[in-house]
C-alpha cells in the first residue's frame, strides 16, 4: 500500500478489501482477532472485531484485545495517510493510554478520525527535515450491532490515546 515511487501521491486511499488483506497479512494480530475493515479513508478508520476471539473470564472484550484494536486502528489512518503521500517511513506505536468507561458485552469497533490539517502538516514538515516525526492520535471503542456491516449500537466503552512515531527510510 506503498505509492509507486516514493513522494509521488497516490490519487485515492486503497479500497477496503486491500486495506484488509495488508493488516491481516502484515500485522497477523488482526486475523486472530477477527478484524474486520468496515471504512477506510485518509479521515477516518472503522474496523469491526467479534466478541469472541477476544473474550475474557467475564465473557465481556479482554483489556489487551481493546488497546489492540484502538492501536491498530489509529496505526491503519496514519499508514494510509503516509502511504499516500509516497512516504518510505516506518510508522511505530510510542505509548498508550486507554481508558476504559464501561465493559464491552459483544461485538465492538473500534474507531479513529483524523482531521487536523496543520498538526498533520507539521508532521510532515518535521518527518522532510528530521527524519522522524511524532503525532497522537486519538480512537474510541463502541458496542457493535448485530454484524461487520450495521452501525453501533452502544455508547463510548473505551476512549484511546496514543503517539505514534514515523521514521523515514535510511535514518
């Protein structure tokens, strides 16, 4: 999901269905925990995960399989973005935060929007002139309906926050 030759942009964010067969073969979490991708553009990732891979003792979404999703989630709008504008760079998790507000009883998304022109542009300024840049990133966690293609159906669960690091190719 690379543009052709770096710094060329790519006219489109890839479909669906590609940005899906990259995590799950690149990041193999995502297949073990059901992972779907329900919306993928340069504002906005949704993926849909099932309650049952990632069930705990109290049958409700396992601590780690929630932070997972949210990172994967934040990380997936960040690869696209850079992906887009032909960037070589490796794209790593600094730290996380999670808090969690309520227990996640069923199946679940995990959402991640993006919409800040100027922290994205000095992210990029800054990834040109150092070779590494830095940028949070926020996600929340809601019950899903009945599917991978129905919409929520429950209030905030679980609110994410993390930073994530992009380091150019070769620094």
């Amino acid at each position: 999901m690379r543009a052709e030759e770096p710094g060329t942009p790519i006219e489109r964010p890839p479909s669906i269905a590609a940005v899906e067969k990259y995590l799950h073969q690149k990041i193999p979490i995502s297949v073990g925990m059901g992972m779907r991708v329900r919306l993928a553009t340069l504002e906005r990732v949704d993926l849909w995960l099932p309650l049952q891979p990632n069930i705990n003792h109290e049958k409700t979404v396992f601590g780690g399989s929630a932070a997972a999703a949210a990172t994967l989630a934040a990380w997936t709008l960040l690869h696209l973005r850079l992906a887009q504008t032909g960037s070589e760079a490796q794209l790593v998790v600094q730290r996380i935060t999670m808090e969690y507000r309520k227990p996640i009883e069923g199946d679940f998304e995990a959402t991640c929007t993006f919409s800040d022109a100027q922290a994205w542009g000095r992210f990029r300024r800054t990834l040109e002139r150092r070779g590494k840049a830095r940028l949070a990133m926020t996600a929340q966690l809601v019950r899903a309906a009945a599917g991978p293609g129905a919409s929520h159906s429950g209030g905030l669960c679980a609110a994410f926050a993390g930073e994530f690091v992009a380091l150019r190719s070769g620094s």
